[in-house]
C-alpha cells in the first residue's frame, strides 16, 4: 500500500481533474436512467417466457393488455351504461391503434351490477405504450355517464417506476439532512462533515450513469433506482467517516502528506477489504438467473466498486487540498478523549462478565429470530403499489369483482412432431385432455373437446371431414389448434400462489407424453422464480461465506476471527427475518399485513452480509493493529473498541438513517427492503457489536489470533537464529 499512497498522492490534482469529467459525463447519462427502466424484475428465460410467446406466435394471444374498468352513475339505465361502454371501447380501439378490443356485456360476464371491465389487446409494443395510454385516458376524461379507470401490466409498471421515483426522493430527502446532522456530532464542523455527504452524492450519480449503458445488453428493473442510492449513499459515507476520522488523527502530529500517506495504507487497506466483502456478497445473487437478482447484483457491484474507487483516489485528493482546513467552520466542539473514555469503560465492563453478556445477546437474537419459521414468501405484484394510485384502485375492484381468487388458470400448449389433426397426434391429445380432468386438483378443462361438444379424436375428425360443418366450426378449431400445436387450459381448484399450483406444474412438466409440452400460466410463473431461487441461492451462499471467510483471514491473520464473524452476522440477520415477519407479516406497530417480498431474505443477506463485514473490519483492523504492539489480546480489544467505537456507531447510525428513510416510502418491497437493512445494521452495531464481540474476544484470548500467532513466533525464530 506504500506504493499505491505515493501514486495516489502525487496524482491528486490530476485525479481531482479527473473525477469533475467523470462527474459531468456520467451525470448527464444519470438523469436518463429513470427513462430505460421499466417492469418489476421477474423475468428469466424458461418454459414460462417460452410459453407465453408460443400463445402469441400461435393462438393470437395480445402481447400486452389495458384492463378498462367502467363504473356507472347514478340515473343511468344498464342499457345506456352498455351502449356507453361500446362506444367507449371502439374509439379507444381506433385512438391508440389496439389490435382489438374485448367489450363488456351481460352474456360474456364482464358486467356485474354497476360495475364492468373492457380489454384493449396490443400485439407489440414499440415503446409508444405511454402516449397510447394518454390517447385512452383523454377518452375517460370526457365521459359525463360513468367513470373510467385504467390498469393492466404496462401502466401498473409506469406507475411502479414513479412511485419508485417518487421513494427515491422522500428517502433522500428524510436520510440526507439527518445523515448530516450525524456527520456533524462526529466531526464537530461543517467542512469535514459535507465531504462525505459529497463523496456519497458522487459515487451515486456517477454509478447511476455507468449503470445507464447496461440497458441495451439487459432488462433494467425499477427497484434499481432505490437500491443504487441506497447501497451508494450508505457505503460512500461510511468508507468517508473512515478515512477522515483516521485523517484528522494523524494531521495533528504529522505534515499532510505523511497524514494522507498513513491514511490511505491503514483505512484505505480497511476500505479495500470490507468493499471487497460487500462486493462479494452482492456477486453471490448473480447464480440466480432472474432479471431482478441480475440487475441489483450488477447495480450493487458497480455502485460498490465506484465507492471504493472514489474513496481512494476523489477523497484524499480533497483532503490533500484541504489539509488542516478540514477542521474549519467547527460549530461543534467534540471531545475524543471523552468519547473514548465511555467506550473503554463499557468495553471493561462487558469484558468482566463474558460468558453472561454471550448468553445475553444469543437469547436476545434467538428470541427475535422465532418468527422466521411463519415467514411466507410471495412475488410482488399489484398490491406492491400505493393504493393512491388509480391502476392499483382499478385492479383490486376488478380482481374482487370479476376473479375468483380461489382458482388458477394454467395454459399447456402440446407440440406434435406433425400436424395436430393427424390421427395419432389427436389420439394423444384426447388422451391428454382425459389424464389432466382425471388429476384432483383440476376443476375444469378448455380444449378443442369442451369447445366441439366431442368426446373423441374419431367425433372431431369426422366432424372436420364433413364439409358444411367444418366450415362451421372454424373459428373454435383455430382457437385450439395451429398446425403442429394445440391449446389446452386447466383451471385448478386452488388460489394461483399456492404450493398445490407450483406442484401441479411441476408434475405435469415432468410427465412423460408423445407430445413436447409446454406450461404457461401464472403458477408456472411462480413456480420457476421460486425454484430458481431456491435452487441456485445456496451457490451463492457458498460463494459469500466461503470468500468473505478467506478475505478476512488474510486481513486479520486468524482462523477463528473470520469464523465468529460469519456465525454472528448468519444469526443477526436471521434475527432481523424474524423482526421483519413479526412487523410486516403480523402487522405491528402500525405496518399493514402483507407477505414478505421472495427478493428480500436475498437481497438483505447480499447487501447485509456485506455491509455488516465494513464495521468487523474496521474493529478489528484497529484490535489487530494494537495487538501487534502490546501482544495483549485484551488490552488489544478494549483500546480498539474505544478508538473506533465512536466512528463505527455514527457510520451505523447514517446506515440506519438512510436506508431506514425508505420504511416512510410507499412500494411495499422497498419498504420492506429499508426497514431489514436498518434493523440488521442495527443489531449488528449493538447486540454484536457492543455485547458478542467483546465477550468472545475475552473468552478465546490469545486463540483470536492463532494463524497470526503462529506465524509471528516462527519469524522471531528465524531472527534469532540468523543472530
């Protein structure tokens, strides 16, 4: 690192030159990202995508869909309210180019009572799906008779993203000031407490014009835009709090550029570390092959690898032109001897009682973990929405008027190596149709049997041989059948998230038939997200516990250290899971009941596990570097506790603030996603961090350090022996 703080420092003007190009360039490309994102994240290749274009390519299924929602008023007639609707429908037809319309009547069972449902099928979207719906809307405005409500994927996505947008701005605005105010308590003035702020700002604009150019190579969700400055802000400030703490110590007694040199090798060593751990937890959500995992891994990496890099090349640059100026504008006087003072005491005196502080804090997180065990996962979908806006208001009427929530529709599209009216291919069909009635789960089959009134392939065949009758049955053959494939839809007597749904899918793919058979529908949907998931995570897990356990023996030269680390953190975080079913899932303390969103126990464990190494690395940094000195593991541990307690403690409390910032935002799983970072962080900064680690220092010794021991010793030797 001696060699990296020289370049580093004889090139700080130059890299300060640098990084306001860096700035301008990306910055621009930055206010654009909002732009290219859209969709909610659950995506991945697999026989659902698959499916769902055979149905297009095929059966002339709409790529995309407008649910229109119709109300009547008061004092208008049912046939004034159909006639209206009609009207309606056709000139959104013609206005928006639709590739056709699904009107309402009281036959097909899209009216009930005042209440009726229109769909504008769209066979492509070209990217002028927003004007087209502003087109439509100008037609709602205009009805004096009814009121009209829209909703449907695409405008459920663009209301997604600005309610995300929206999120991004209330958290910054909640997080930023109080952030600052906790910058101000730990350095005392307003020069050294705005640089972090600024470094934060900085990564975060700079990343988000770097994540820009993903969008053509990948779909780009819109969680993207609160994990980027979530993971940025935090991480830049704490990486800042680091290094000026430790700046601002060696200024006193050293020249800027000694100060700025020791500074880089210690924290900047620290820095490179615990970004390399956050980096590494982040990587281990890339085994997941789903759009959503893929774009925060991606997000989350570059937004990490751009905190490390401006905090050492962009901060000692500013500190080397700032040098002692860094202490100006002070309107706070902070004592450090006093803060190090309490903490030294405290460290003592958990140290005194290390077996009773242990068995305290394990039952304070064994305890808060007990809720984990009810923890339901579902994918987000509507009801991630704020129920302010009007797609949301629309889908829930829609969904209790007109959707039985107790059935799920799943779509089989069989593929014959011929033409499906050939004798044998329809033999099987047939055969297919009867073994998916005869499954308990199946309430109802649509198929070319159902729609023909046949029983038999033999009935069909002799119905499409007669001439005057095939004629008449066109349409419903062409609705089951294209050439060499065939449409079958099961309805299934349970709710379409439910665990029989999944496990109905996955036998029915794994049937053995004449036929190549594909499953659409959404318990298919559901079923390759969650098996994805649950397949592929524990790769990752490996991956994380693995490589953050070798990076951190080599930091610290101990086998056990890493060890304890890895173990807290495991349980912390399975204590926060806890928390989190008990507030949201139970809906205390004021938090509306919902279900645990699938992404989050992965996303906190990518970002926590990560995030949470910063401050052990810190800690034990400091413990490691004192006892190399005294060789003194207790003395080792409580002047490392008062020395970078303090810090620590503001670095987690601006973590708290700004990812916390986002339980006050309104898309549920953002929501979700602030309040487990704050809450990990959390009990890492106090149950683990204040209790755990210093009781298990205590209790193994000199043991902490056994690989360093040991290789310390053998060196002595040799010294003496060469002597």
């Amino acid at each position: 690192m001696n060699k990296v703080a020289n370049a580093l420092y004889a090139s700080r003007k130059i890299l300060l030159v640098l990084w306001i190009i860096l700035i301008i360039g990306f910055g621009f490309y930055a206010a654009k990202l909002p732009s290219v994102l859209g969709g909610n994240g659950f995506e991945m290749k697999g026989m659902y995508k698959d499916t769902e274009q055979l149905l297009v390519d095929k059966f002339d299924v709409s790529e995309a869909q407008i649910i229109v929602l119709f109300e009547k008023k008061d004092g208008v007639s049912d046939s004034k309210f159909q006639q209206t609707i009609a009207q309606y429908m056709q000139k959104a037809k013609e206005k928006s180019d639709a590739s056709k319309v699904d009107i309402p009547t009281a036959s097909n069972k899209m009216i009930k009572g005042s209440t009726a449902y229109g769909i504008i099928h769209f066979n492509h979207d070209d990217g002028t799906m927003d004007k087209r719906v502003e087109k439509i809307r100008t037609l709602s405005a205009e009805e004096k008779e009814m009121s009209v409500k829209l909703t449907g994927g695409p405008i459920i996505e663009k209301d997604m993203n600005t309610a995300s947008q929206a999120d991004l701005a209330k958290a910054e605005a909640i997080g930023i000031p109080v952030a600052l105010v906790v910058l101000l308590l730990a350095f005392g003035g307003v020069v050294a407490a705005a640089i972090p702020l600024m470094i934060g700002i900085v990564t975060v604009v700079t990343t988000m014009g770097v994540v820009y150019f993903f969008h053509p190579y990948t779909e780009l969700s819109i969680f993207i835009l609160n994990v980027i400055p979530m993971i940025g802000l935090a991480l830049s400030i704490d990486f800042a709090l680091l290094f000026i703490n430790r700046f601002k110590e060696e200024i006193q007694t050293k020249s800027v550029e000694q100060a700025i040199k020791i500074t880089i090798q210690t924290a900047g060593r620290s820095v490179i570390f615990s970004g390399l751990c956050v980096f590494i937890g982040l990587a281990g959500m890339l085994f997941i092959q789903v759009d959503i995992f893929q774009n925060v891994a991606l997000g989350g990496m570059a937004v990490v690898f751009i905190a490390v890099f401006s905090a050492l090349t962009l901060l000692p640059s500013i500190l080397a032109i700032l040098g002692t100026r860094i202490n100006r504008l002070r309107i706070l006087k902070v004592s450090e001897q006093g803060g190090q003072s309490r903490w030294r005491s405290f460290a003592t005196f958990v140290m005194k009682k290390p077996v009773t502080m242990t068995i305290v804090s394990l039952i304070i997180l064994l305890v808060a973990l007990i809720p984990v065990r009810d923890m339901h996962l579902e994918i987000p979908s509507s009801e991630a929405l704020p129920t302010k806006y009007e797609s949301r208001q629309a889908f829930d009427t829609y969904n209790d008027t007109f959707i039985n929530k107790n059935t799920a529709d799943v779509y089989f599209v069989l593929e014959a190596k011929q033409d499906m009216l050939n004798e044998k291919p329809l033999t099987n069909a047939f055969i297919f149709i009867k073994q998916l009635k005869e499954d308990s789960l199946v309430k109802q089959v649509d198929s070319i049997s159902t729609a023909l009134n046949v029983k038999s392939s033999d009935q069909l065949q002799a119905m499409l041989e007669n001439p005057q009758i095939s004629a008449q049955t066109k349409p419903a053959v062409d609705s089951f059948i294209n050439g060499h494939y065939m449409l079958i839809k099961a309805t299934l007597d349970t709710d379409q998230n439910s665990d029989q749904a999944k496990d109905f899918v996955r036998k029915w793919k794994d049937k053995r038939s004449p036929f190549t058979v594909h499953i659409g529908g959404y318990p298919k949907f559901e079923q390759e997200i969650f098996d994805e998931i649950y397949e592929k995570a524990p790769y990752g897990l490996a991956l994380v516990l693995f490589s953050t356990y070798v990076i951190l023996m080599i930091a610290f030269r101990s086998v056990l250290i890493p060890l304890k680390a890895i173990i807290m953190n495991i349980l912390s975080l399975t204590a926060t899971f806890g928390l989190l079913v008990w507030l949201f899932q139970n809906g205390h303390l004021g938090l509306t009941e919902s279900n645990i969103a699938l992404v989050l126990p992965v996303f906190v464990f990518g970002l926590v596990f990560g995030l949470s190494m910063d401050y052990e690395v810190f800690l034990i940094s400091r413990i490691h570097e004192v006892y190399h000195q005294t060789r003194d593991n207790n003395v080792a541990t409580v002047e490392g506790l008062a020395s970078t307690s303090k810090i620590i403690t503001s670095a987690a409390l601006i973590m708290i603030v700004i990812t916390g910032a986002f339980a006050f935002t309104d898309v549920t799983p953002v929501k979700q996603m602030g309040v487990g970072i704050a809450l990990a962080i959390f009990i890492d900064a106090t149950i683990v961090r204040m209790l755990l680690v210093p009781s298990l220092m205590k209790l193994l010794g000199d043991a902490n350090w056994w690989f360093f021991t040991k290789k310390r010793d053998k060196s002595s030797s040799n010294e003496q022996l060469k002597s």
